[in-house]
C-alpha cells in the first residue's frame, strides 16, 4: 500500500504504523467514567467499507494522520492531520 | 557422431559461430549462445530430463517457457547448487552443469518407479487415508519414506555465496511482457513522454514473435520487433528490463518483479548481483503476458517426446532445433495447423495429423499434403508408446478404428489460456468466455489494463490493437498527450479456432492432468465421489496445481473434469484465485542485502569502539549492541568478571556506557502539564536543576516504560526512555500531543543520537568527575545532591549535561558530552580513574546491581504488570487525570492475590535460582492450577555471596518470610526460596546520597 | 571554547573507523563519488505553532526564507531544509558562530543540537540514482525530485534526511543525513550497492 501523507506525497506503507479506528474519543478529565474509558481502550466496530484510521508516519515527518481507507479494497480516499482532523481529540 | 543432430541446419535466433560447452548428468554436450538448456538437449537428442514427482515416470520437455511442469533440473554444483530449475527458461552458457532429480540410482535406471514397485497405490488423498494410523508412525516410518521417494531437487547444503540485492522503481506506466501487445504499448506510451518500463522474463524481447513466422506490415516481424526496440531505447524515459519477471501485484499499483541479473553466467562478476528483487511502483500498468498453450488429457500423455505444440514452433523457429523426426500433430484447433505449416516450411515431413475436429478447412488439406502426412479428421490419441520417450502413438480415427503410427514427437494443441495470473491478485476472479474456450481477466484492479492474448484477444492483429490502445490510454489518464497517433501496423492473416476436448476417453493407462504432481483424470475423479467439488477443494485434495509450476498447464483440465462429473458448466466451478508469486521467486531475491550480519540495521553507541579496544562482549538490546561485560585476561567465565566488575562498583568506581537510552527533548510553554499527563507521577512541582523518575503506562493501564526526566530550564525537559522502548516512547508522546492534546504548547524531538552518555558510578565517583569538569561546576553533595540535573561544561567549554541519577544504588552520575566527543570522554574518565581503579562494566553488572536494590527492568516492564504489581502504586497520583489512569484502577487489576513484586532468595545458599521458575507453595502439586507467579529476573549477588531473584507472587508483599518452591519444569528443577523485600542492598539508601 | 580542547578531547564524528577514502568496488571511472562533509553543524527548530516569529527572525539571520514545504533554502553557508510539520533542519557549513545562531533562534522556536546525532553525506555521479534506488522507496527521478526538494524517509531501513543540491558536472548530487547510530549499517549496505558502478570516496580537510 501507499498512504498519500499531505505533508510527504505518496509513500509506501512501510513508512507507517497503524493504530486504528479514529473515532472513539478519550474521555478527559477526572471525571471521566471508567466505562466511557473502557469504551475507548477496546471497543471498536469492525467495518466492511471506508473507516478513518489513525496512522503515523514513522519513517517520515513524524504526523499522526487520519486516512481515510476501504477496508476490502484498501482504497484510500483521503489523509490528512490529525491536528486539522481533530481525530481522536477530546471537546 | 555429429555434434547436436537434432539442429536444422540454418534458422534461428541462435549464434551459431560460437558453441558452447555444457554438461547434464556428467554428460558433455555442445549448444549455442540464444539456446536454452532445453533447446541445447534437445538439439543433442536429449529426451529424458527428470522423473516425476510421485511415480518416478520418466519426463522430457512439455513447454518452451516458465510454465513447464516437468523439465527441472538442479542447476550448478556445491554452495550454487539449484533445485527445481526450469531446463526451459535456463539460458545456457559456457560449463553449465545440470543433474536430473528424483531419481535413483540414474535417471535411466530408477528403481523407485512406483510403476514397479507398488503399481498404483498414490492416488489423491492418499496421505489422509493410508497413513492415519497408528500416528506415532508418521514422524518415524511413513514420513521419511514418503519424502525419500515422492520429491524435487535437492536444496544446497552450504550458504548461497552470492549477493542479492533489493530495488525500487517508479513509473508512470509499466507495462509486462515484451510480445507484440507489450511492445506497442510501450511505444505507444512512451512516444507520449510517459516515464515507461517494459519487463520481460525472458532474455530476448519479442514475445511469442520470435517463436512464430510471421510478418508485419508485409515483412518479417522481426523487422517490426527490431525497429520497435530500437525506437524505444532511443527514447530517454523508457526503461527496459531483460529477464525480470513481475512476480506480484499488490495495493495501491504496486508491483513485485525479480530480475535474473546473473542467472546466465556461471558466477556473478565482480561487485554486481546474482539477482535483483524490485518493488515497482506505478500509475497504471499494462498486462500482455501472452498465453499458455493447453496439453491434451489422454493415456500415455506425459512420455517424453510430447510437447505443445506452440513449444515446437518455437523450438524450430527461435533455436533451430528439430525436437523429433517422426512426427504427429494432436490438435483441437487451428493452432496445431500452425505447427503444420512451420514445420513444411522448414523443410520437414509429418507423419499423422489428428485433429478432433470432423471439419478440416481445405486448406488445412493441402498443407497436409505438402507435408506428406495423413489426416485423422474427427480422430484422437488414445495411447502413446515407447521406453523413456515416444517410439509410437495409437490413433483412434472417427469410426472408431485404432491405427498405430510410428513416430518420435507428437505435438499437442488443445488451444490456449490467456496468462492473467496478476490480474487475480487482487481478488480478480477470471470469466469463463464461451468465445474464445478459456477463462478471460474479470474486474480488474484499479490502474491495469490487459491487452493481447493475456485478455483472450489471440490474433497478432488483436495484440498490436490493443497494445497500441492501452499504451496511449494510459498515457492519455496520467495527463501526457500524445503527439501523433500512427497507425497500427498490419499483419499477415491467421485463424485461432478451437474446440478444445478435456479428455480422451476410452484408452487405458494413466492420463495425466497436472504432470508436476502426477494427478491423473482418475485422481479428478475419485475427489469428485468424496465430495471435494469446489475447486478449491480439489486443488488441497489432489494437490493439483501446487508446486513451482502452480498448475499453469493443468488447471483447466482439472476443472473441466470436475465440471464434466458434477454435471455442471466450467464458468459455474471458476478457477482457484491465483496468488503471488506467478513464478518461483528466490528468498535471497526478497531479503536483498539484508542476510546475515546485514539482516536488519544495527545501532552503534558513539562509544562502541572505545567499548570493543576495552574486550567488550556486546549483547543485542533491541536494534542496539550493548556492552555485556568487559573480560579480562584469564578470567573464566561471565560470572567472574561480571561479579568483579559489580565489586569494583561497590567498593571503587566503575565506568558505564549508557548513551543508548532514548532521549527526548520536550520544550515549550506546557510541557510540565503534558508531562503531568503521560506519566503518572506529578512533574509541576519539579523545580529547575532537578531530575525525578517516572513511569508511565499505556491506556490500557500497564505499565509502558520508565526512566528519569530532567528540568533543564522553565519550559525545557529532557526525557530519558529504555533503549528498548526509545521508538515506542516517542510514538507514544507524539500520539498524545497531536491526537490527544494538541492545543498543549509542547515541541518534542529526539536527540539520542545527538548525547554520549556515560554512568560514574561507586563512592569514589565525584572524585573522578571533578578532574573532568571546568572547575567553576560545584557538584559536592550539598551543591550537587540526589537527583540534581544540570548542563556543565568540560575540558575548557565543551557543553555537558550531568545528572546525579543511580540505578546500581551507589553514589553515582550520569555524564553526557555531544557524540563526537564520546570516545574522548570515555579516555578522560578512565584517565581520571584510574588512581581510584575505574572499571568499566557492561549492561550484565547493571543488572546485577540493578537486582541488588530491587529496580525493576525489561524483564518486569513486560506489557503485562501494573505501577501496582510492581510496588509503584503509591506513585500514582490521585490529583489529576493521566494516561492509563482509569484503566489501572480496574477492580481485577486491584485484586490483592495480584502477582506482585517480591525478593525471593534461595534457602541453600549455594543453590542459583532460575528466571521463568514458577512458584508453587510447599506441599503442592506443581500443575497450572497451583501456579502463583514466577521468577522474572534473577543474578548472582557479588554483594550478598548468594543468587538473588525478583518475581511476581500472588499476594507478594504479605507473605515475606515464606519459603516457596521454586520449579523450573523448562530445565526439569526445583529449589526452595524464601520470600524476601526486593531490595537486597543498602535498604536505607546512605550510598546513594553520600 | 570547543576548539581550545586539548589533544585528548579529541573529536571523532560518525563516519570514524567506518568509511575510507578511496575506491571502492569495479575499478575504472567511478560511477558514483561520496564526499563527507566536514564542519556541518545542524540543530532541529520546532516553532511555535501560529507564529511567524521564526520566520522573520531566519530571514533576517541566514538570509534564507523558512520552506513550508518539503524543501530546503541554501546559501553559500547555510540552510533551512524542512523537516516535518513546524519543523526545520538549521544547518551551516562551519562551526564558528553556530551556537550564538541557536541561541539568538531559541526566542522563537525550540532548539536541538543535532549536528552530532547525524552522520552526512554527499552522494553524486552519473549511477548515483540507481545506488540509491537500491534503497529508496521514493523517487528520485529529476520531475519528482528536483533540486531543493528535501524528504524524510529511510534508506534500506534505516532513517535518513536528505535533499537535492545543484547538479555536479557528472549528474545529480544529494546530501543525506543519517542516523548516527546507524552510520555502520547504512554504509554497509551503501557501499555493496555502489560497488558495481565504483566509488570514489573523499573526505576533504
């Protein structure tokens, strides 16, 4: 595979390492509960079609990206920043 | 005797001005450079090549290119020694030697021919049946036996002397297989600007051209091929690539191809690679792999001297040789006619034409008569006979009457499947087209194309079409404009019709279906009344198409005699997915350079030299080598010096390289509060000039890693990591601060390769570093306490960080120079040490010393233990969110019988403890069910005289004073320990802040 | 003063022990020419995010504007080769005036010395595409890579930075950096790769 980074261009798949489901969301603070945290560790949907995942670019400039992928055809639509993405980040 | 009888005396893309001498089961023989091993035997009268897989029945040359089933043959002697080579796509060169496999003693004289010994007995699924009982004999009797009579080559037996290298490329269109289809596409592609690369597996360019007599635009097509090749090197963003085959398609475009750098010659030159493994990555790509001429199914069908028809065009055509003398054709279509012709055309008679077909165009009639050959319209090989090659073939004309013909070659054409083998692998299922009697590429993955015969399209008209079409559609979709379009070349005109049969019925003897793994019709069969009718299935049971040919000749035979049992159609039993490689790839062709010492990168402590000149035994620690311990002359073992190395330490001073730990530079206005987060313990209160350990966890709760962080000024830290975890921290801190946090002012980046870090440590540490820093830095106890952290200068200015950091327990320091100065600052402390006896020791004593004060380490920090389980659960602060902070207080992880952290120590003091020992209580029975933990690091106390161990105990802390049993079923003993604090030594920790 | 040290502190950069200067592989005209640049100082500048302080104050210090691509500005004595979002390579070719740079940078960004934690070099010469192509999974091709572009990525595993500079009289050049600790491995695999096209090997000082 090849995950087209905004920053880098298209660069193979080695580069990277995955972690996962972009969508849960950490409950911050101390009042977060421990089954929301629970939640969030394990619980992820195991999709057939397009997911956002969290990738980072290891071997690159060091972003963690949300790709957009095809789980079946592993079809990327898009990549972009977390950081304009606001993947993953809590209110 | 004439040198190679079998050669017609002109023709052929061979140089017949040069000979080459080569020999083939200690036999001496002559060919030609552009011969092929196969071509070269043949040209000498060659038949027997190999015996078969399971029968030991004896096999020739089928094919002409990389499908052939049964001609393989180890290629070299010694270290270079090669199994289950193709004699086909070998190209011959001056002392090739070649042996026949599987057979013994001699490929003539094979007494394990299951035709003698046993008759019958290997059908499909006779692995399952015969040998399920009792099991205890498989491993010992039926195993050897099996491999001893049913196998390939042999493998070398000594290490491949030769290099392989790894290779990437990038295009914009690549474009596989260099026939007539391949090579217009690349032209027309590369006429546009396109950046283009063209790969052929064979060592010639020209594809099924330079096996056919064929013209184009009213000339020979080798005109058309050479001014076509001449064009393309003339063009500057084109790339050619003799004997490389595109093995792979894989996501996103990627391609996987090996290129046979030095396959044809004895040894690689000097400096260059045997083989060359690329990753190719493309925009789009054209298929043009051509096709693969189908045998016929019939009794008798694999004796040496049958062979595709296809095969023995090429054979008289591109090499020149004659494969038989007295010949028949066995055709279900037009193509065994082509044969027809070419072989009149080269001057020779023909025996017997049968064709299966009852219409026989008329000017099929009159070649057959030109070439003196009868006709059996309607007809079909029912048997063939002869030894160790055809001597003869029983017709079955089409009233039924039985004919046999003397002959020595019977060519056989069942038609053609187009080689679209990559476009499966991508979940592509083939189509069966009615049209054209052969499975065609169904959806295709994005970015290909397929053109010519690989898309069914068999005609040369067809291939020149469509290569023309889909060179400039792809240019055309990645933007390039193509200036002019020129018109598609003409060609002579020809007929592909095919009625192909699956099998003759009716002889008698074995008919083989896939020749590698000796499955017969009757093998199809007998899977089909067991109930093995996906094609799947078939393919496990019977094992047809498996091995290096991958059925390339036998899949549709099979499938068709499935088709046929079951009463349904080809296209409803499909074909199996092919999956890459498309052809034997050679592991060294993957690894490339990274074999051996070079197997993955090595990381090297600035000081490694100076550690190595010291006798250093270095250890793998992660990616780094670490020094291990430094012997001494005389000294006997490990412990030995490890344990005066621990002394030294103890008494004196000793000097250790820790330049390997992660470090992290983390600056800007909220670092402290990010600190506050990934860590459990609290950093706000860390004043300036001050260093504290931390530990953080994963959010799962375990414990991730730890080390000590330093406040270097306001808004700067430095992070220390284990040399492990040093890539995994940083991914860690980068995840929390862009995904998690990233409003948090917080500029992180690594600098562990940019510090040499050293540990000074023992009572007579500060004396040895004051000698070391400019006089101006203060570090006596009270200036310079416990955990001070500090940037110094040495030697006069050059910039230093020091740290009153312990991990042995001792008065003791860390002291980090810029890398290039690593080796000096290793000299200058021993220089300084050594009125005090400065040893230096290796990560071995570490831990012993680290063991002796109960500091837990890699072995602990094991992705499975809590800040609980190892006694740091106080650590975890209560007044803010962190990391892993929910998840660590879960009520099973909170469970008092927990295993944690203890000290154990053997009752018998001369007893060693074991790490993995399992702790079983006394009286107990030593089964999983009364395991309570294990011995997770153990070392032999130079301070106590003693072994001493840490472990994880169910309820741990609660039980000191007990004495467990200790049992180590991996080294089959058991010893009993006592429960103790793990900290063995100096528990009120006087050294440390002396 | 680094440079009053005296003789025993000694400095000895990464290529130390692991390259020698002179030929290596086929014999003949080298394909490929290696030099090891000496004095090259680096550091890692991270700015702040949202601040253009960094780039004024780099404009007015080393003449050279901040790339907010993947690409590096070059003077005669510096550079600025981005690397990373926010983040930027300071390099200069001499030692002398290298840590004032840094300090009078540290108002504006965060500041790392980097110039001992990486091991650089100079490849060029007509094969020295096809050397690293033997490592490279990104493209080198003159379209895709022009001079000044700059990319992260890894060579044959192991992680280097390295960009474009003005061709040399014999094809195209390119400075990379790798990770010191590395150096050996990286240039085990580099040198097995030169060796069929021959390398010449320079170290000037």
């Amino acid at each position: 595979m090849r995950i087209p980074c905004p920053h880098c261009g298209a660069r193979d798949v080695q580069e990277f390492t995955y972690l996962g489901d972009a969508k849960p969301r950490r409950p911050e603070g101390l009042d977060a509960t421990e089954a929301a945290m629970l939640e969030y560790v394990y619980v992820r949907d195991n999709p057939r079609g397009p997911n956002d995942e969290l990738w980072y670019h290891a071997a690159g400039c060091r972003a963690w990206l949300m790709v957009r992928r095809h789980t079946l055809t592993h079809v990327i639509e898009s990549a972009v920043p977390t950081k304009s993405a606001k993947a993953g980040v809590a209110a | 005797m004439n040198a190679q009888p079998f050669r017609l005396p002109s023709g052929g893309l061979v140089d017949r001005t040069q000979t080459l001498s080569f020999r083939f089961d200690g036999k001496t023989y002559d060919g030609h450079p552009g011969d092929t091993l196969a071509s070269a035997l043949l040209a000498n009268g060659v038949r027997l090549l190999g015996r078969s897989f399971k029968y030991h029945r004896p096999r020739g040359v089928l094919s002409v290119g990389s499908e052939e089933p049964n001609a393989l043959v180890e290629l070299r002697t010694g270290a270079r020694r090669e199994p289950n080579t193709r004699a086909t796509i070998i190209e011959l060169f001056e002392g090739l030697e070649a042996t026949s496999q599987n057979r013994w003693p001699s490929l003539g004289c094979d007494f394990l021919s299951v035709d003698r010994l046993a008759g019958s007995a290997l059908v499909a699924g006779f692995y399952y049946k015969t040998f399920m009982w009792p099991a205890a004999f498989w491993e010992k009797l039926y195993e050897p036996v099996i491999r001893r009579a049913a196998g390939l080559g042999r493998a070398a037996r000594f290490a491949d002397p030769d290099h392989y290298e790894k290779a990437f490329a990038f295009c914009d269109v690549l474009v596989i297989g260099a026939g007539p289809a391949g090579l217009s596409a690349a032209l027309t592609a590369g006429r546009s600007g396109a950046r283009v690369i063209l790969c052929d597996e064979d060592f010639r360019l020209g594809g099924r051209l330079l096996a056919e007599r064929r013209e184009i635009d009213g000339r020979p097509a080798a005109d058309w091929v050479a001014a076509t090749l001449a064009e393309l090197a003339a063009l500057s963003e084109v790339r050619t690539m003799l004997r490389t085959s595109v093995f792979g398609l894989y996501d996103h475009g990627i391609f996987g191809a090996v290129e046979r750098v030095n396959d044809h010659v004895a040894v690689p030159p000097a400096h260059q690679p045997r083989q060359r493994g690329w990753r190719i990555y493309t925009k789009r790509a054209i298929l043009a792999s051509g096709a693969l001429e189908r045998p016929i199914v019939f009794p008798g069908n694999d004796r040496p001297g049958v062979m595709l028809a296809g095969a023995v065009r090429a054979y008289v055509n591109r090499f020149g040789v004659l494969p038989g003398r007295e010949i028949v054709v066995f055709t279900t279509g037009d193509n065994g006619w082509a044969t027809v012709c070419d072989l009149v055309a080269a001057g020779v008679r023909l025996s017997a034409i049968v064709d299966s077909r009852s219409e026989i165009d008329p000017t099929f009639k009159a070649l057959a008569e030109r070439a003196g050959a009868r006709v059996f319209a309607g007809g079909a090989v029912e048997a063939t006979q002869g030894g160790h090659h055809v001597r003869g073939v029983v017709v079955r004309d089409s009233s039924g009457k039985h004919t046999t013909l003397s002959c020595d070659l019977l060519a056989v054409s069942n038609g053609w499947n187009p080689t679209l083998h990559l476009t499966s692998h991508q979940n592509g299922r083939p189509i069966w087209n009615e049209d054209v009697q052969a499975f065609v590429p169904g959806t295709l993955p994005p970015g290909l194309a397929v053109g010519g015969s690989a898309a069914g399209r068999f005609t040369l008209a067809q291939a020149l079409e469509d290569g023309a079409r889909l060179g400039r559609e792809a240019a055309v979709e990645i933007g390039f404009r193509p200036t002019h379009i020129e018109p598609i070349p003409t060609t002579d005109a020809e007929t592909n019709r095919v009625k192909p049969i699956w099998r003759v019925r009716g002889g008698r003897g074995k008919a083989f279906v896939d020749f590698q793994n000796d499955v017969t019709e009757k093998d199809v069969e007998l899977a089909a009344r067991e109930g093995f009718r996906s094609v799947e299935h078939l393919k496990r049971y019977t094992t047809l198409g498996m091995a290096t040919d991958q059925g390339k000749t036998s899949n549709i035979a099979g499938l068709a005699i499935m088709a046929e049992q079951t009463g349904r159609a080809i296209s409803d039993t499909g074909t199996t997915v092919f999956r890459p490689p498309f052809t034997p790839v050679a592991i060294g062709a993957l690894a490339g350079h990274h074999r051996g010492k070079d197997f993955r990168p090595v990381r090297l402590a600035p000081t490694h030299d100076w550690s190595r000149e010291q006798g250093a035994v270095f250890v793998e620690t992660g990616q780094w080598l670490r020094a291990q311990y430094y012997p001494k002359p005389g000294e006997q073992d490990w412990l030995t010096t490890v344990t005066r190395e621990v002394l030294a330490v103890r008494t004196g001073v000793g000097l250790c390289d820790v330049s390997t730990l992660g470090k992290i530079d983390i600056q800007g206005r909220d670092t402290a509060e990010f600190l506050e987060r990934v860590y459990i313990n609290g950093w706000k209160a860390l004043p300036v000039g001050k260093a504290r350990y931390g530990l953080m966890l994963r959010e799962d709760g375990f414990v991730m890693d730890d080390g000590t962080t330093s406040r270097l000024r306001e808004n700067h830290f430095l992070m220390t990591t284990t040399t492990a975890n040093a890539g995994k921290v940083m991914q860690h801190l980068e995840f929390c601060h862009q995904v998690l946090w990233p409003k948090l002012d917080v500029r992180m980046v690594s600098v562990s390769e940019q510090w040499a870090q050293a540990a000074i440590a023992g009572p007579k540490s500060r004396e040895v570093l004051r000698d070391i820093l400019d006089a101006v830095h203060d570090i006596s106890n009270e200036a310079f306490p416990y955990l001070a952290a500090r940037e110094v200068t040495v030697n006069g200015g050059i910039p230093a960080r020091l740290f009153r950091i312990s991990f042995s327990g001792e008065l003791a320091y860390e002291l980090a120079v810029p890398a290039d100065y690593g080796e000096a600052m290793m000299r200058a402390l021993m220089a300084a040490g050594s009125p005090h006896g400065i040893t230096p020791y290796g990560t071995e004593a570490l831990g012993v010393m680290r063991l002796e004060k109960g500091h837990v380490a890699g072995n602990e920090l094991n992705g499975q233990t809590t800040a609980r389980d190892l006694g740091l659960g106080k650590m975890m602060s209560s007044k803010k969110d962190f990391i892993g902070r929910l998840m660590a207080r879960r009520e099973a992880l909170l469970q008092s019988d927990r295993p944690t952290l203890v000290g154990l120590r053997p009752i018998n003091n001369a007893e060693r403890l074991r790490a993995g020992a399992h702790f079983i209580s006394m009286g107990r029975t030593a089964n999983t069910d009364n395991d309570e933990g294990y011995m997770t690091s153990v070392a032999y106390s130079p301070s106590l005289g003693h072994w001493i161990g840490l472990g994880l105990l169910k309820n741990g802390p609660r039980r000191v004073g007990e004495r467990i049993r200790a049992v180590d079923p991996v080294r089959n003993s058991e010893i009993h320990v006592e429960i103790c604090s793990p900290i063995f030594v100096d528990r009120e920790g006087t050294r440390l802040h002396g | 003063m680094a440079e009053q040290a005296t003789s025993s502190w000694c400095r000895r950069d990464a290529w130390a022990a692991i390259i020698q200067v002179g030929q290596i592989g086929a014999a003949g005209e080298p394909g490929v020419k290696v030099q090891l640049p000496a004095n090259l100082q680096l550091a890692t500048l991270i700015a702040t995010t949202g601040s253009t302080g960094l780039e004024r104050i780099t404009k007015q210090l080393v003449g050279l504007d901040l790339p907010r691509s993947a690409s590096i500005a070059l003077s005669a004595t510096h550079g600025l080769a981005w690397s990373g979002p926010g983040q930027w390579m300071l390099l200069a070719r001499q030692r002398a005036g290298f840590s004032e740079l840094t300090s009078l940078l540290s108002d504006e960004a965060a500041v790392s010395d980097q110039g001992d934690a990486r091991a650089a070099l100079c490849v060029s010469g007509r094969r020295a595409r096809e050397v690293l192509a033997k490592g490279a999974m990104i493209d080198l091709h003159g379209k895709a890579f022009p001079v000044g572009a700059t990319a992260l990525t890894s060579f044959a595993h192991v992680g280097v930075q390295l960009w474009r500079i003005k061709d040399g009289p014999d094809g195209p050049a390119f400075e990379i950096l790798v990770s010191r600790s590395m150096a050996a491995s990286f240039w085990s695999w580099f040198a097995a790769s030169a060796a069929e096209f021959g390398c010449n090997v320079a170290r000037p000082g």
